[in-house]
C-alpha cells in the first residue's frame, strides 16, 4: 500500500511539473525596418537551453518553465528579456544598438564607454578596414582618423608609413601595436585584416602613457573577433582582381636619337651616337613593357567560423592573401589562421586562449622602374642569336648609348626569397574574487622564424656590366619575444553619483633576436639545384649574433566621474629598460585627463540646439626606447685585413662599435585639449582638438670626430642630444541620416600639423639626400623640418641680353658659363658669385593641410562607398625631371625636343638640350626640381547588391565590386605623388624626394561574401 501511494505521489509531481513547463512560440522582427531576424538567440535565462529564429524569423523553445525569462539578442541589436508568465505566444521587435556614445571602447588595460572617454581616442570597425583589400591594415586607416598620416608603400609587402600628430624625434616614428592586449611591436603584416574586429588609435599621451616607453608616437590597440553564445555562424569572403600601373610617356628611338644629337650640336660638338646594330621594332624597344607587366594579380581569401554556449565561444578563422608584383618576379603572399576562445567556469573565474599560426613567403620585388624609362630604346633585349652562349645571363645586349644596364636582364637575375614561420599565443586566467573586483593575468609569446635564400649569377655582357663571380647566401633569423600582464581592477559606485574605476598592474617583457648568415663565392654554375652555400668553392664567410632585451613596468590608473558629469583620469607607468644603463634604467610616465559632459547638465535640459557637447583636456609625458640593445656597450665586430706580396683577405676583428654608459630615456610631453558636440538628434557631429607634442632628451646617433677613425671614418655613437616639437589641430565633420529605405553618411576630417626641430646634435645642420656631390634636405636648430635647401630657379635665360644682364651691383657677371636656353639662378646675396651663400629654402615636404573625405549610400540591398584621402600645401623634390636632360644618353621623357628650351620664348621651364651642362641646370640642387605636392585621390570606389536572405533561405550573400586607387587630382607631373612622403628608408628628416620608387598602383577588384 505504501509502495503504491509513493508511486502516485511521483506521479502527480510529475504532472504539477509539466504543467508548469510551457511551449513559447514566435517571431523576431527588426524595429528598423520589420523585416523578420534571422538567427536571433532566444536563451531561457540561467539556464542551458536556447534556440535560433528560422528564415521567417520565426522559433519554438520547448519545455520552459512558466516563470522562465527569455533572452532575446543578435548582433547589432540591443538585447531584450521578457518573462514568460505563462505566454506560449511572444513577438519581440529589437532595436538597433543604442547610439554611439554608448559604444564600449578599448583602452589601455581596460574598456569604457565612448560618452565616458577624457582622452583623444579614435575607433574604426573591422567592416571598414576590411572594405580596402590590402595586405596591411593601416593602409584601409587613411584618411579615416583624423591627426594619423598614413602614407602607402606600393610595391607587395611594403610596410606602410604611419605618423600619429606629427613628428617628435629622429629615432622611429611607427606607432606601438597592441593586438589583444599584447604588444607586436611597430608592424602588423602579419595580421589578417578579416580577424580584426576594431582597432583604437591613442593619440594623446593622456591616453598612450599607460604603455610608457614606447608610447612616444601613439599607441593602436587592435582587438580581434571572438566568438559569441548563440548559433555557429560561418562567413566566407573572397575578392580577387588585378591592379595596374600608369605608364609613363617616355621618348621612342626617333626621338631618343634627335634629343641624342641636338644635345651635342646645341654644345657645338660632334655627337657620339652609336648607330651598331638595330632592334626588330622600328620605333625601337619599349623597355617599360619588357619590363613592366600590364597586370598583377591580388587575392583574398578568409573563412570564419564562430559560436559556443554559455561556458565556451569560439572564433576560429582561416585566411590567405596573395600580392604579385608587377614584374615577372616578385611577390608576397601569407597564410593566416588564428583561433580564439573563452570557456567561463563559473561567475568567478573565466580562461581565454588564443593562437595565431601563420605563414609568410616573398620573392624579393626589384625596383627597375627608373632603369626601364632611361634605358635606350634603340637596343634591343638580346644580342643576335648566333652570339648566344650557354649562360643565358650574357645574352642581354648592351646598351648602344648610354651606361644603363639592360634592366631585362636585370630582371632575369633577380634570386632572392625568403620565408617566414610564426605563431602568436595568448592566454589569460580572470577571476572575480569578490563583485567588483577583477584579478586577470595574461601571458602572450610571439616567436617566428625566417629563413632568406640570395643568389647572385656569375654573367658578363660587357665589361662595363658583370659579376666575375656567382655568390650565394643563406641567412636564419629567430625571434622570441614574451609578455607576462597582472592587473587587478576595482570598479563601484557610491552615493549613486560618485563612480570609480581603479587600476593596478605589473608586467614583464622579454625580446630575443637569434641570426646567422653564411655566403660563399664562385658557385660552379646557375643550376637551382647548385644555389647552396656548400657549392661555393671561394670567399667563405660566416657571422651571427644572439641579442637580448628586458623590460620591467608597474603601472596604475584611476578613473573617477561625478554623475556622469565630471570625469578625471589620472595614470602611471614606471618603465625600467634593459637598454639603458645602471642608474638610468628606470623612467616614470604620467598622465591626467578630465572632461566635462555639459550636455548631461540641467540648464541643458530643455535646449534644443546641442545633441551631445563635452569639453575635455589632457596632459601627460611618454617614452622613447628605440635604440640599439648594445648602445651602452662598446663592442668588437668582424673585419678583413689584407696581407701577403699576392694580397689576400683574412678576416679578423676591430672595435665596430662605440658606446655610450650616460644614456637616458628620451621623453615626449603632450598636451591636448578638445570639444565634441552633436546637433539635430545627433546627425550631425562635431569634434574639434588642439595638441601639442615636445620631445626632450632625444636619442640621436651622433657623429663621431672624423679625425680620430674611432672605430672608422663615418662612425656613429648614441646619444641624448636635441628636441623636437609638433603642434597642430584636428576637426571632424559627420553626417548620418535616414529617409524612408535609403540611408547615408558623409564624413569629413581636416588636420593640421608644423613639425619643428628645436634642437638637434649640436653639430651644426643635418644634411641628408645626396645628390650629384650635394644634399637635397638640410635640418637645423630652430626649423621646420626635411626642407629642401637649395638654389632658386629664377626662370631661363631667352636671349644674350638677359645672361649679360644677370649682373651684381658691380657689374660682375653672375652665370659666365651660362647661355639662352639655361637656367637663371639668383644671386641672393649679390656679390656677382653663385656658392653656397647663394642657397635658400625652396620647399617642404609636409603639408599644411590634410583631408579625408568618407561617403557611404545604402538603398534597400544596394550598398556603395567612397573614401578620399589628400595632401595640400606639400612639396615634392621631383629628381624624374633629371629625364628630361638626356644626361649620359638617357633616355627622356616623350616631347622633350618641343618642352625643352629651343628657341626666345620657347620654355620659361625647361632648359635648352646640352651634353655637358656647363650652367648646372640639371645637377644643382634647385628650385627648378621642386613642384607643388598637393593631391586628392581617391581610395576606394565600391559598390555592392546583398541578395534578399528569403531567396537563400537565410544565407546572406552579396556581391561587391570595387577600385582602389582609381583616379588622383593633381599637379604633380611625377609618377606618383603619394610615394614620395614614405621618405628614404621611412627618415622623417628626409622625405618628399621622387627617385622613382614603386608607385601606389590602381586595383580592381571582384568581391563576394557568405554569411550562413
């Protein structure tokens, strides 16, 4: 009997139980435009169940207890919990994400919201970066954050040039990369720009101190996808196109040979032309397009898968990105994988770990651009078949008529490659002890390894143009570097109004460089399978080194607001280098920001004019680190000595190096100041900064006596000597609105900058930017920077009246080997003598003004882009108006014979055609090369159609197409205007020359995307 009424207890409590179990039905739509959501969450809160809305919009969940809350949530949407109450029926409408301001922002160790920053931040969405295809993210940034000049490289591979509120030292300008928390270091090739999920530019040092030492020119926080609780979402992405370069008209053998020989007869001479041999092509050889190809293919590749629960998310990711040069050699391509993931234990302890494995591999791309436009066109590729030997390198012609070699064989010698192996691995433990406080610990390693193979072929064409031995090489290189970050973060609010957020930290860095190299001579043919360091039988050589580098930091922040009103940030970061020595290792970094949110303030309550307006203002004091890890440190290096009656090299060792044990750390204060409003219910915003930047202390190798030969002739030694100062100001303009199914958005950004030296070496001028004997670039204490210092070209001599006119006070001839047809120079200081007391500033690469203009449209499934970038106000020392001199048989530019100086009143430009140039017109360092800089150009043009989901039941897929690059308005008459402000090896003191390097090409690109 019991046994029975036990049974029929259970049994009514299992009835009682169902009963209050309940089936909830439904539909999500959008609140924009009603259309039904597709893959929406519905999570029964605390619990493990959930499910995702059909391509209706539509979803069941089963088996809900009756006073269950349901989540309702999607990305871009804010979330939504309802209760149950016994419903078996709930339609949700969600809305988009609330408006900007609240936005989440990263920082340094730690997020807030945008409407709660003191700081000058700036933040790009992944979806924006990735609109440009580009093999580096930074290169999709320009002209999309105001105050950061990001300059393209060209060629695949090329690092862009990245300069964040001007310059403030010599000694590195790449900003800092932070990607999830973990310092990279100054470049992110590595990285897949489809991984990304935004990217924050610190550009005040208000914001940027937390990071210290190596903060002094900004700091680009990135922080990749992750995955989200929910359904598994896969997206794929593909594009693939072909960019192209504009060619440049150059003269043809016709008139290559009439410029040959006026330059001569113009001179009174015989000419030397050399009428051996001729090509097959009557208008003579047109070395850029043998050369030069029309097209080079780019690709992008990138899959994502991302998903999880509520104890695990994922994001896995896969990607590959190809760039051919526009050779037949060259070429940089990479394999980016990188899984993300977050397992939560419980509410008081959450892990992470990430990994990112990848895969880069590049043939050396040359630079022949300035070989195939002054080579002569009356040669042919080849010397006549039956000169032909086995070794196909001797088989190039030589040039008829001037001393460029064959840029084809150029090209056909190129053997140079390299690979590189790597993996990023991030891991971090979080635990909230206690509510409010957050201990989090993370540990992150960087390690890759490059292996670079180099073959130079032995080859004779002319004596003028050989290599009596083959040389081959292998170098390995190895880098481990390490990041160990502890913080602990408390956060509270009390007396409802007083809201603190405090920070405490401790992290340790290590950074290891491992390279070997070894190289013989006189390899015993070109096969490939011979292009080993063993198969060398002369000239053995062998070197390599092992560095290493510490750095040990304690940092803290506080933040602080008074009912969202009054903010005040203040921080501190203690940095202690290993590069520095005993006594000066250790610098302290702080900063202090506030604003003030008035628009939050009662007496603004009821006006209508101001959506949003907050005064804010900063200070703080960064570092600068970037010297050699053996600076302090004198050292022995590598040498060959030459001995014996037959002269032999051995090698040997001497003094390579100088150091210096009084270094210290270079520093750079900064101070800001801004105002951000908004008016019309927030479409339109307004963001207006000023700032100032001031290094000291400034780390600049200096030359050392000359006389002395300590430990050579041109040595240098690292010390703190100068100061540099840039200031300038910021304004954004940005529009958004909505009428009906089309949707729009214009953005415009302006800035300004002066980037001064106030002091440098002591020495006297920095002069740098050779050219014929002389120097393009001078920079001294007091100056604006990378000026070019030269002559002033005062028009061209038209008549024997105006040369003899070209008089001192005195009466002495100023130009006495001068004719019509040359350049006049001025005489500055009129004592009849052009000399370097004569020179002047002529120009200055770095703008006064820079622009970026960003449009986007939106019709029903219709999406289009378009984003401008210019300088204005910038001067470019154009060296490719040397061609039009035909100096040494170069070749020239197409209508020389008629621009060129051939008669009174012919060219107020260009000079008369001479072979021996006497009045120096094209081998001064003058005015007469510099031209007006300033360019818009246009970014990006793309279009897109996303096809309806109902007809893919649910799989998103659209289709894009796009060009990058397309048109450029300017002045300029070299081939690219851009190109120039990359300067020599990145130099910010020697920028703006135009020595023909790879130009910024057009790309055309077909796109399309998956979202499943």
């Amino acid at each position: 009997m019991r046994k029975q009424l036990l049974i029929a207890c259970l049994l009514l409590l299992s009835i009682c139980s169902y009963a209050q179990q309940v089936t909830v039905k439904g539909i999500v739509t959008s609140a924009t435009d009603k259309e039904p959501l597709i893959g929406a969450t519905i999570q029964v809160k605390g619990a493990g169940t959930g499910t995702i809305t059909g391509i209706d919009g539509d979803y069941t969940l089963m088996n809900v207890p009756s006073n269950a809350v349901l989540v309702f949530s999607t990305i871009g949407y804010d979330t939504q919990e309802i209760k149950v109450n016994g419903q078996t029926t709930i339609n949700v409408v969600l809305s988009e994400s609330s408006e900007l301001l609240d936005e989440v922002v990263v920082i340094g160790y730690g997020a807030v919201k945008k409407s709660d920053l003191t700081s000058s931040i700036a933040t790009v969405k992944g979806e924006e970066i990735t609109e440009t295809v580009t093999g580096n993210a930074m290169d999709a940034l320009q002209g999309k954050i105001n105050g950061v000049q990001v300059t393209s490289g060209g060629g695949p591979g090329t690092q862009p040039k990245v300069l964040i509120r001007g310059v403030t030292t010599v000694n590195g300008t790449d900003p800092l990369y932070v990607v999830d928390g973990m310092p990279v270091g100054t470049n992110i090739n590595f990285l897949n720009s489809n991984d990304i999920q935004s990217m924050e530019v610190l550009k005040d040092a208000s914001a940027a101190a937390i990071y210290g030492t190596r903060a002094s020119n900004g700091v680009i926080l990135i922080t990749t996808k992750k995955g989200i609780a929910g359904r598994t979402n896969i997206s794929f992405s593909a594009s693939a196109g072909f960019q192209t370069l504009s060619k440049p008209k150059v003269a043809n053998a016709a008139e290559y040979k009439e410029v040959f020989n006026t330059r001569y007869t113009n001179d009174g001479g015989t000419s030397i032309w050399n009428d051996t041999g001729a090509t097959t092509n009557p208008n003579g050889t047109d070395w850029w397009d043998e050369v030069i190809n029309k097209t080079a293919l780019v690709q992008n590749y990138s899959l994502n898968i991302s998903g999880g629960n509520d104890k695990l998310v994922y994001n896995l990711s896969l990607g590959y990105f190809r760039n051919d040069s526009q050779y037949d050699y060259g070429y940089w391509d990479k394999i980016n994988a990188r899984l993300n993931t977050e397992y939560t234990f419980n509410k008081y302890i959450k892990m992470g770990f990430d990994i990112a494995p990848r895969v880069e591999s590049w043939d050396d791309t040359p630079n022949l651009f300035s070989a195939a436009m002054s080579m002569d066109p009356t040669t042919p590729v080849f010397k006549p078949q039956d000169q032909w030997v086995d070794n196909e390198f001797n088989n190039y012609q030589r040039s008829y008529n001037n001393q460029e070699w064959n840029p084809a064989g150029s090209l056909s010698r190129q053997n140079g490659h390299s690979r590189e192996m790597g993996a990023i691995v991030n891991t971090y433990l979080q635990i909230n002890p206690i509510e409010k406080l957050t201990l989090r610990t993370q540990f992150g390693a960087n390690a890759h390894f490059r292996r670079s193979d180099g073959f130079t072929p032995e080859f004779y064409i002319d004596a003028l143009e050989q290599s009596t031995l083959s040389n081959v090489s292998r170098e390995m290189q190895e880098w481990l570097d390490w990041n160990w970050t502890n913080t602990a973060t408390y956060s509270d609010t009390f007396a409802q109004k007083h809201n603190i957020n405090v920070m405490g930290g401790f992290t340790a860095e290590r950074f290891a460089w491992f390279q070997a190299k070894a190289s013989r001579d006189d390899v015993p043919n070109n096969m490939d399978i011979m292009q080993e360091v063993n198969a060398g039988t002369q000239n053995q050589k062998g070197d390599g080194t092992t560095t290493y580098s510490t750095l040990v930091s304690y940092l803290g922040r506080i933040m602080y607001n008074y009912d969202n009103r009054y903010y005040l940030t203040a921080s501190i970061r203690a940095d202690g280098s290993s590069r520095f020595p005993k006594g000066n290792k250790y610098a302290i970094f702080p900063a202090v920001s506030a604003s003030w949110r008035i628009i939050s303030e009662s007496f603004m309550q009821d006006q209508k004019v101001f959506s949003n307006l907050k005064l804010r203002g900063g200070w703080g004091r960064v570092g600068n680190q970037n010297i050699d890890n053996d600076a302090t440190l004198t050292l022995l290096g590598q040498a060959d000595y030459v001995f014996g009656s037959t002269p032999g090299r051995v090698p040997g060792t001497m003094i390579s190096g100088v150091g210096n044990n009084q270094l210290q750390w270079e520093t750079v204060e900064d101070w800001n100041v801004g105002v951000d409003m908004s008016f019309l219910n927030s479409r339109l915003g307004v963001t207006f900064e000023y700032f100032q930047k001031k290094s000291s202390n400034m780390l600049y190798q200096k030359q050392n006596i000359f006389a002395i030969g300590y430990p050579d002739w041109n040595s240098t030694v690292w010390m703190n000597i100068g100061s540099m100062k840039a200031s300038g100001w910021e304004l954004s303009l940005n529009w958004q609105d909505k009428v009906s199914d089309f949707s729009y958005n214009v953005g415009l950004n302006l800035s300004a900058v002066k980037n001064k030296a106030i002091k440098f070496s002591g020495d006297g001028p920095i002069q740098t930017g050779g050219f014929n004997s002389d120097q393009i670039i001078r920079n001294e204490d007091g100056g604006l920077i990378s000026r070019f210092y030269g002559y002033v070209a005062d028009g061209i001599f038209q008549n024997w009246s105006e040369v003899y006119a070209h008089t001192n006070e005195h009466g002495k001839l100023v130009q006495d080997k001068a004719q019509p047809g040359d350049i006049r120079f001025k005489d500055l200081n009129h004592d009849g003598v052009l000399d370097e007391n004569d020179k002047t500033w002529i120009g200055n690469p770095y703008p006064d003004l820079m622009v970026g203009l960003n449009l986007g449209f939106n019709y029903k499934n219709f999406d289009f882009t378009a984003n401008f970038y210019g300088t204005f106000g910038n001067d470019i020392f154009n060296k490719t108006k040397g061609l039009y001199s035909g100096v040494s048989g170069q070749n020239v530019w197409a209508g020389t014979l008629e621009k060129a100086w051939h008669g009174e009143g012919t060219s107020n430009d260009i000079p008369r055609l001479s072979y021996n140039d006497l009045n120096q017109n094209y081998t001064r360092v003058s005015s007469f090369f510099v031209e007006d800089g300033s360019y818009m150009r246009c970014k990006l043009l793309q279009i897109g159609y996303t096809l309806p989901k109902k007809l893919l039941r649910g799989t998103e897929l659209r289709l894009s197409f796009s060009a990058q690059n397309p048109f450029t308005i300017t002045g300029y008459s070299g081939m690219d205007p851009e190109r120039p402000q990359i300067g020599n090896n990145g130099s910010v003191i020697e920028t703006g020359i135009d020595g023909i390097a790879y130009p910024n090409p057009r790309t055309f690109l077909f796109g399309i995307d998956f979202k499943f």
